[in-house]
C-alpha cells in the first residue's frame, strides 16, 4: 500500500490530469508520501487527496503539489525558492529535489519540528525552515528565483512580491472563499505579470504564529 509501485498508479493517474513534467512526475515516484502523514491515516497517502495533518491543517492534494511545481520550474532550471507554509514537509522534499535549495516557513511550530524530523530521514540537506510568519517572506536570503506558497491569502503579499528576482516567478492561492491560484512573474525591477490559471481549495494564510 505504501510501495513504489502504488505511486506510479498515483502519477499515471496525474499524467491523465494533465501533469506533463517528466522530471515533477519522477519525484513524485521517488518521495514516499505516507512517511509525511500520521501513521492512522498513512494507508490513504497515495490517494489524490488532501489528508488532516492536525492543527487544522492539511498536506496538499498530490495533484496541487505536482502542478503548482511544475508552474513554478516552467521557465527553466531554479537556483533559491522560497515556501511559505511547510506543513508536513512534503511539497518541501519535493521542491529540494528539483532546484537548488529551499527555504520554508511555517507558522505552527509543532508541525515545523515533524517536518524537520521527515526531511532529515530523506536525507534533504539543501533546505533551511524557520518558525515565523511567512506573509513577511525571508529578507535575509532574498531574491528567490521562485516562490511557492501553500495558504491562501487574500491578496498577494507585497513583501513576497519585492522578493522575488528579476525573471523569477511566485505560485499562490489567493481568495477567500473562491480561491483562484495565480503565477507571478517578476519582468523587470518594477513590472510584473500575473496569471490566473485555476480554481483551487487551500487553508487560509494566517498572521501570528503559534508555538
Ligand atoms: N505544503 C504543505 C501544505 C500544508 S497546509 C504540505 O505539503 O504538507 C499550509 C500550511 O501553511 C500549514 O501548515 C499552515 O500552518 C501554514 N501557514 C499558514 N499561514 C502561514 C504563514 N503566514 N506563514 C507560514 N506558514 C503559514
């Protein structure tokens, strides 16, 4: 149930959805999935669906986290990427396989220390977390060549924006309750062009954290 072979049906079966990125779909074969979700509900890990993480929280649904990817690398090749909103770990592991390095942050500490626990199992050592508030991003390692971000807000977070470098691109959830996920993309030092792609159903990005 948790086998190589039960996430290739997964990824056949995203392949026919549309997902068309060889590379994405081959690290969805390689990341085991039901290591990222607690052990009661790990025998539905391989179903495209989203699954209770605690905290009122979920890990994305393998097609989200497969096509908001593969928005993300469209334009080639990804040095720095920022996550907000690290969750279990899982679009985390699979972002640091395909660019250079990551950076996520997650508000809810508890859920940040499992997904610290996970990625260091995986033997992920080109990601850096930090507990804080995301919507701020990470001043200190920006400009990121991409920016994924895995709650919702209900408009695209200025600060994101102005970390972004110059070609880089950001993939976000924006609404309330329709939720629509847009693609950012940074022309030059003060122009940007946004497109709406898809509708999608993510939990809220909230301020604060929570210890
Ligand atoms: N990428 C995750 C999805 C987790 S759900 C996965 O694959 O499992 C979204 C996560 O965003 C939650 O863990 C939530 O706590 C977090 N989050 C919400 N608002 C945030 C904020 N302002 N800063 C950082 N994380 C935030």
């Amino acid at each position: 149930m948790t086998s190589r072979r039960t996430r290739e049906r997964l990824v056949q079966r995203l392949r026919e959805q549309g997902i068309a990125n060889e590379e994405v779909l081959a690290t969805l074969i390689e990341t085991p999935r039901h290591i990222f979700i607690d052990e009661a509900l790990s025998h539905r890990a391989y179903e495209d669906t989203a699954l209770p993480i605690g905290y009122n929280q979920t890990i994305s649904q393998p097609y989200v986290v497969a096509r908001m990817t593969e928005l993300l690398l469209e334009g080639g090749p990804l040095g720095k990427v920022l996550e907000v909103g690290t969750g279990t770990g899982y679009q985390t592991a699979i972002l640091a396989h395909l660019v250079d390095q990551v950076f996520s942050i997650e508000r809810i500490r508890p859920l940040q220390e499992k997904a610290r626990k996970r990625l260091q199992r995986l033997k992920m050592h080109n990601v850096m977390l930090r507990h804080t508030d995301g919507s701020m991003g990470w001043a200190d390692q920006a400009p990121f060549d991409g920016i994924l971000v895995t709650a919702a807000p209900r408009e695209v977070p200025a600060e994101l924006l102005e970390q972004l470098a110059v070609g880089g691109r950001l993939v976000i959830p924006v609404g309330d309750e329709h939720q629509t996920l847009k693609r950012v993309v940074r022309i030059n030092e003060d122009e940007y062009k946004t497109e709406i792609l898809e509708s999608v159903r993510f939990v809220p990005l909230l301020s604060g954290t929570v210890r």
